[in-house]
C-alpha cells in the first residue's frame, strides 16, 4: 500500500521528526529537492518514485542552522569567506540550498 504525499505534508512529517532538528524553511528546502529528482526520474524515463522516511532522510542530508555551525563540522573551513564555503559546497556536490541563516546539504 503506497501513499502520496503533498508537498506540505512530506513538510510537516519532517518537521515532526524532532531529533533531525528542521527548519520549516530547511525542509521546504529538502522537500522541493526530493520533488525536482523525481521529476527528473520522470522525464528521463525511470519513473520511479521516492519513499518517505523523516529518518533516512535526516541521515543523507542536514540543515546547518549558520555557516559556523557548518565550519565546526567542517573546520578545513574555517579560514574560508562565506562565498568560498558556498563555492565549496557546490564543488562538492553537497549544497542543497540555503536558508535565510545557513543551508541545507547532503552528507557526505
């Protein structure tokens, strides 16, 4: 049995795992990311759709509340300007997006 979920309830299903710690905005973020790779399953034929898990999810990606939260983390950042934290991020692959204070990324 499969359920579809809306956008605002895969939303508010994340928010309600507390340990994870979003953000309404950070998993507004995630959500919209998950929707645009099943679009692109879609369009390039797989179709295949994601499964929900607040807990999976949580683990493949994180919401870094400020960028020096995401420095302690990351500390061969910390003499880094915030452009070239960003840039970072994006090279490797890991910016999710960005939150009005910090970002969201996938986990290495």
């Amino acid at each position: 049995m499969k359920q579809t979920l809306s956008t605002n309830q895969a939303v508010g299903l994340l928010i309600e795992y507390k340990a994870a710690g979003w953000t309404r905005e950070g998993a507004e973020i995630i959500v919209q990311h998950l929707e645009e790779i099943e679009r692109d399953w879609r369009e390039h034929g797989s179709g295949e759709e994601i499964e929900f898990d607040a807990v999976c999810i949580s683990c493949d990606y994180h919401e870094y509340k400020s960028l020096e939260d995401l420095v302690g983390d990351y500390p061969e950042l910390a003499e880094k300007k915030e452009k070239e934290i960003l840039d970072w991020l994006q090279d490797e692959g890991m910016l999710i997006g960005q939150t009005s204070e910090g970002v969201v990324v996938r986990n290495q």
